[in-house]
C-alpha cells in the first residue's frame, strides 16, 4: 500500500504533559503499541522491518527529506505473514544500519494521528502524520501540522530534521 503523508517530529522534555494537552484538546487514544524497526543498510530512502505488539510485522520503504519542519513522506508498506523469515534474509542480504525499539501512544485529532514515543536511547518525541489523499492539498497541511505543534505548547526549537535511526546511529 503507497502512502503520501505530511508529518512532523519534535523532542519533548514530558511525554505526560503532551499527552494531557492533547486529551484536553479532544485527541482520543486509539491504542498503545511496542515497536521494533531494523532499518537496513539502503542507498535510497529508508528500509525498515517493523514488529508491532500488539499488532502485526510491516515492510516499510519511505523516502523523506532530513528537513527540521514539517516533510513529505512517500511511503510503501507490506504486510508479512506470521512466521515469515523475511527480517533474516533482509539482514544477511543487506546488513543491518540499527534497531530502534520504542513505545508509542497512538493518538487521533483533528483528522490526523499523534504519536507520543518514548524511544530507547533517545527520550521522548512528539510526531504528527496526515495522510494526504489531495495533492493540492499538501501545503495547506504544512501549515496545519505546525499550527497544531504549536497549539500544544511546542517549540520549533524542538523540531528534528531525520529518524529516530539516524539520532540513534550519531550516539554510537
């Protein structure tokens, strides 16, 4: 399944205080989830194997530009069948760049899912994702995405540019 999505990431100094702001501001949680990616060595955009608990394994392929904004993703997901051994042959075959394992809060408001994650090794994030089935669309969610960070009481201070893979690789 192909994806377009206008997203945005900041760091959080309280996971606890976002997640009372949002609740506040009518967000509904949808479900908690434990997730571990291992990214693949890649020459173009990023390859991740992703499990879910509760939940099911993904393939994602996504290309994203490293900007310290709101960004594009373009995004392919596929599911795996249980007992796959499909994140084996990826490992042998291409190498693994790093493993990022987190707990999420998934999150709706506004038409558009918030993440709060507390990232092993990293902290906690703050991550925005609207799915854009409009191309004339994309900008004015630009623009809502970043009014929305900043109604919560965020800081473009806080915004990152990559992934929780590419923060977790500089700290190695």
């Amino acid at each position: 399944m192909d994806r377009h999505l206008v997203e945005l990431k900041a760091r959080v100094t309280s996971g606890e205080e976002v997640r009372r702001r949002l609740e506040s501001a009518g967000a509904v949680l949808e479900r908690t989830i434990r997730q571990k990616d291992v990214y693949f060595e890649n020459v173009v955009g990023r390859l991740k194997h992703r499990a879910e608990v509760p939940g099911q394994n993904q393939l994602v392929y996504y290309q994203r530009p490293n900007v310290k904004s709101t960004k594009e993703s373009r995004i392919r997901l596929e599911s795996i069948p249980p007992g796959d051994n499909l994140l084996t042959h990826l490992s042998n075959t291409l190498g693994v760049q790093t493993v990022v394992e987190k707990t999420r809060r998934v999150y709706r408001w506004k038409d558009t899912q918030v993440h709060i994650d507390l990232v092993d090794g990293l902290g906690e994030f703050l991550e925005f994702e609207h799915e854009v089935m409009d191309p004339a669309e994309v900008g004015s969610w630009h623009e809502r995405l970043m009014e929305m960070f900043l109604e919560l009481g965020g800081s473009r201070d806080d915004l990152i540019e990559g992934s929780y893979s590419d923060m977790l690789g500089a700290t190695r």
